[in-house]
C-alpha cells in the first residue's frame, strides 16, 4: 500500500510538473504566434506599398518612352532636312553657274569668304525685303584679294564656267541716310558678320523700308533716288517702277534657306539634348524598377516563409491547448 501510496504521489508530481511544461510551451506558442501574425501584417503593408511603387514606376517608364520616342522621330526628321538642305548647299544647288564653278573648283578652294547671303545678320521680318533689293547680289563672292578676283574673272571665261559677282573691301564714304517720314533706311535693320560694313552701305544706299507698297509708290514719285521697298518684298523706285507679288519666291530665297539651315541645325542640337537627358532618365528609371522589383520579390518570399511558419506555430499552439 505505501508504494502504491508513493508511485501516486510520484505520477502526481510528473503530472503537474508535465503541465507545467505545457502551459510554458503553450504560453511560448502563442508569443510566437504573435509576433509571426504582426510579422506577417508588417510584410503585407510593406508589400503593399511597394507594389505600388512599382506600378507608379512603371507608369513613369511609360511616360518617359513615350516623349523619348517622340523626340527621337523629330530628331529624324530634323537631321533628315538639315542633311538634305546641308547636301545642296555643299553643291551649291540653285546657286548662278559662276557660283558653282568657283566654289566647286579645288584652285578656288578657301580663296573667298562665301557668299553675301552668308554674312547677313538680319531679323525674320525683314528677309523678304532684303530678298527683294538685293536679289542675286546676295550669290556675290566675298573677297579680300583683288587679285584672287581677277583670277577668278579669267577662270570663268576660260571653262565657259558663266559669270558671278565679287564685294571687295571698301572705304567707307561717310554716306548719310535720307531723312524721309514714314520710311526707315533698311541699312539699319541689318548687319554683316566678319565682314567690313561698307559694302552693306554701298549695296543699300538710299534704299529704305515702308509699310505697304501705296507709301512706296508715293514715296518713290517724290524721292526718285531712293528705293522703297516692304516688309513683304514689293518694291517702288524711280517714281514709276514697281515690282511686287506674292511671297513665295522670296522665301524661297538664299536667306530664307540660310535662316532655315542655322535654325534646323539649333533645333538638333536641342532634341539631341533632349533625347540624351530622356535615355539617362530611362535608364534610371529602369534601374529603380529592376531594385524595386528584386526587394518586392524579397518581401514577397520572406511572406510565403512567414506564412508557413504561422500555420505550423497555429497548429502547434493548438495542440497544446489541447
């Protein structure tokens, strides 16, 4: 009887002590427990917000291909006009034939300075009268040399090669502009770059710009030594000579091109800026992308590894509550 009495007490203790044990484990359970639930919860809002992240930077990428592809197809066809109008003017396309032979000819290879139309500087506006006064004196050689002009002179007659015009350097005469009301000498609205201005003063005496061909034409008839011309290239001189039109030939003038190659040649220079500046922008985008992309998978993976951990915490948790 006393050793039942004792193995009693023995089972006794073993029970408590046994339950004891399992309420530790069951208590240390259910601390897991927690903290893998808000482990979890924490990954889930973390995932979240980087999803949306990603789509934002996706979204970004779009945006960004999407103005560099239209840069880069108004860059094509930029360059494409500016080559094809560079093209011609390397072969002096529409040039006079004297031109062409002189400028093409290796013998008069770096002997002038180009062309007149070359060395203005003028605004837009004033183009087409420019067009209109100076008309195929804007194809003369500019020179320093007389001799390189004489040279040239014998040149053309020799291979038939046609005729041109020269500017030489010239004293300045100290010519002064007439004074007329409602006219405005052009010569004011116009300079020459790299090039002695007394030529543009010979070229432009008494020449004087109007608003509309009526005061040209009444202008002229009172002032018969000067030339009145408009902003829109019609021109009166000599009290009865007017000349004037449409618009057309005139902007198809040596100006007009020149202005359009000085500002086709900006324009690309600008849309390569901007293509450059919207390659590095994409490219950094990529690259958030991709790094968003690697710690979302990440998150993503250390979830699944949460989650398995829970359910196995959960059900452990319950078989010791049970």
């Amino acid at each position: 009887l006393a050793e039942r009495i004792q193995r009693s007490g023995n089972e006794e203790l073993n029970i408590k002590e046994l339950l004891v044990q399992a309420e530790g484990r069951a208590a240390a359970l259910q601390v897991k427990v927690l903290a893998e639930r808000a482990l979890f919860n924490e990954l889930s809002t973390s995932i979240n917000a980087l999803s949306g992240d990603y789509d934002l930077l996706k979204s970004s990428l779009s945006g960004i291909e999407g103005d560099l592809q239209r840069r880069r197809d108004e860059l094509s066809g930029v360059a494409s006009r500016l080559h094809s109008l560079q093209e011609l003017e390397a072969q002096f396309t529409g040039y006079g034939q004297g031109v062409r032979t002189l400028m093409l000819a290796d013998s008069f290879k770096g002997r002038f300075a180009g062309l007149l139309a070359d060395a203005i500087d003028a605004d837009e506006d004033i183009e087409s009268a420019l067009e209109a006064v100076l008309g195929n004196r804007l194809q003369d050689l500019l020179s320093s040399s007389e001799g390189d002009v004489l040279s040239a002179v014998e040149h053309l007659k020799g291979v038939n090669g046609g005729r041109c015009g020269f500017l030489l350097p010239t004293s300045a005469v100290g010519r002064s502009s007439a004074v007329i009301k409602d006219a405005q000498p052009l010569i004011s609205r116009v300079k020459l770059q790299g090039v002695d201005s007394a030529i543009l003063e010979a070229l432009l005496e008494n020449v004087m710009l109007v608003a509309d061909l009526r005061t040209a034409v009444s202008l002229s008839k009172a002032h018969p030594d000067c030339r009145f011309v408009t902003l829109h290239g019609d021109l009166a001189y000599g009290g009865g000579v007017v000349i004037g039109g449409s618009k057309e030939p005139v902007q198809s003038g040596l100006i007009y091109k020149k202005r359009e190659i000085k500002a086709l040649a900006a324009r690309k220079i600008h849309f390569e800026e901007q293509v450059a500046e919207l390659s590095l922008a994409r490219t950094a985008c990529l690259g958030r992308i991709n790094e968003g992309d690697k710690e979302l998978q990440s998150q993503k993976q250390s979830q699944r590894l949460c989650e398995i951990s829970l359910v196995t915490s959960e059900k452990d948790l319950q078989s010791a509550v049970a």
